[in-house]
C-alpha cells in the first residue's frame, strides 16, 4: 500500500468530523442505543476538556520513535504479530500534520496558547489495506499540558484523533478513543488490538499513547448484549501479564459504563454513568487511574 502521504490542507477540522472520530466513544453510543438509556453524566475532569481542545505554533522536537519502553517479549501471551514497522516522518511531514493537529487555536490571542511542540510524528510502512490512519503526530501545549494525538489518510486528512492531559484521572490503565489508539499508563509495556474477535495486531507505545494500524468499523446496527464490541484491547506489563482486557460483550461493556470511579486516591467521585441522579459514595465506586506523562 503506498504510504507517501500529501500534507494536509490548511484549515480547521470539522467539529462533526471530529465527533465522528472519537472511534471507542462509539461504543458508548452503541452502549446507549443498545439499552436506550439516558446520557451519562460527567462528574468534572481533567479529560472533559481534553475532548475539543486543539492548539496552534509550532517547535519541533521530534524524538521521531524513540518511545519511552520498547516493545518487550510477551512471555507466555502468544498473541498478534511483531510490531509494524514504522517510518519517521520528514521534517515538511512533521510541520503540516503538526499544524494540522493543532488547527483549533490558530487564532487564539494568547501566544502562549497558540504554541506548542510535536513530540511524535511517524507513519506506517506498508499498512493493510484499509488502515484508517496512516500517519500520526503527538502534539504537546505548554499552555495547558494538553496532549493531542491525530491521525491522517494517504490524502492528508485527517481521520483519527486521541487526546490526554497531564493528571488526568482515567477510568483504566488503557482509553481507547481511536479507531486505531488510545492511550495507557506507566505500567503497561505491551497492547494489543483485535476487531472483534479477530486476529490481534500489536500496538506502538510512544510516550502515553499507543497506535496501530486498524480499519475503523462503524456499528450500523442495533448489537445484542451478548455480542463482542467492535474492538478487543489486551495490555501487558513488563514481565509478560496480563493487566488490562477491554469486555468481551456490550453486556459487560454495558455495565462497566454505568458504573462510577474516583480520582486515584479515592478521595472524589469523578465519573457517574447510567444516567443515575446524584452522587454515590466513593465505596461503591472503583478508583480510577492517573495520566501522568
């Protein structure tokens, strides 16, 4: 499949666009429509504005691929292939999905919340055909330590978007919220990816996200409880564990939605789901887990 990748035009991405690719939040929309139940409600967190916030400027300091861990054996997991192999982006490359990813605050009048830095930018070599993105940068800004992962097609538009900020409390050492990436925590070395239960394809670790290269597949239909949700996600620790499985049905998918987790000290409620009144005791919620990169 050629990989050679056209810079991306000049402009802002379409808020519907990037609705649409919030890929795994999509399974909270199937997670609605499969139950019919009222939208969960957000207690504050760091990640609500994480959600749409996108910066703009440009200092490139591109550590291309060195990732904070590499990719370890997996002792004893047999799962999915050898990493794909991957190709660091040219410096124009680098520049024009670096501004493409940041697009939303081109404008800002603050300076400093215009600027920010591309930490990572590669793309894959010789991806399946279908592969939703086919080029990533992870974008940093100082201003707010707002971390923005895109991904771009062969044409340069973008089709993949993740997004984190430093502190923020995350329901699962990995989020998912990408067709093809997420991010995870410090004590995971190793992901996994599968559609369905298909063959697994190993992700790429960069600096609190991971990547791999994945076709996105949009739930047309109304899933059935006890169906698989469209990906499967397994991550591993440095000896080989088994430390993280996404759910294996809606119906568990379902209830892990409607559930509540705390901060990491389990001092404070941070997320209520199910659309349920009020707030419930730190007790009867499970403890969230830091992004602290």
């Amino acid at each position: 499949m050629n990989t050679q990748l056209t810079p991306p035009p000049d402009h802002d991405l379409r808020p519907a666009t990037r609705s649409r690719q919030r890929d795994e939040l999509s399974a909270i929309i199937d997670h609605e429509s499969a139950q019919g139940a009222p939208r969960r409600r957000l207690v504050p967190l760091a990640a609500a504005a994480a959600v749409v916030a996108v910066t703009a400027g440009l200092a490139i300091g591109v550590p291309g691929l060195r990732g904070d861990k590499g990719q370890p054996p997996a002792s004893g997991t047999g799962l999915g292939p050898a990493t794909p192999p991957v190709a660091t982006l040219t410096a124009a490359e680098t520049n024009k999905y670096g501004k493409a990813c940041n697009g939303g605050n081109a404008a800002n009048p603050n300076p400093a919340a215009r600027g920010y830095t591309v930490t990572v930018g590669f793309k894959w070599v010789n991806p399946p055909a279908g592969t939703h993105a086919l080029a990533w940068v992870v974008i940093k800004n100082g201003f707010n330590n707002m971390v923005n992962a895109c991904g771009f097609d062969a044409k340069g538009k973008q089709t993949e978007f993740s997004w984190a900020s430093k502190g923020e409390t995350k329901m699962d050492v990995v989020d998912k919220t990408a067709a093809g990436g997420g991010t995870y925590t410090k004590s995971v070395a190793r992901i996994t990816i599968a559609i369905g239960t298909g063959p697994a394809t190993e992700a790429v670790l960069r600096n609190g996200f991971f990547f791999a290269p994945m076709k996105y597949v949009d739930t047309l239909t109304r899933p059935v409880p006890s169906d698989p949700p469209t990906y499967t996600v397994r991550a591993y620790d440095a000896t080989g564990k088994l430390i993280y499985s996404s759910p294996k049905t809606y119906r568990e998918l379902n209830a892990k939605l409607d559930g509540c987790f705390t901060n990491p000290e389990g001092t404070k409620v941070v997320y209520v789901g199910g659309g349920r009144k009020g707030t419930p005791p730190v007790s009867q919620c499970r403890r969230g887990v830091a992004w602290n990169w």
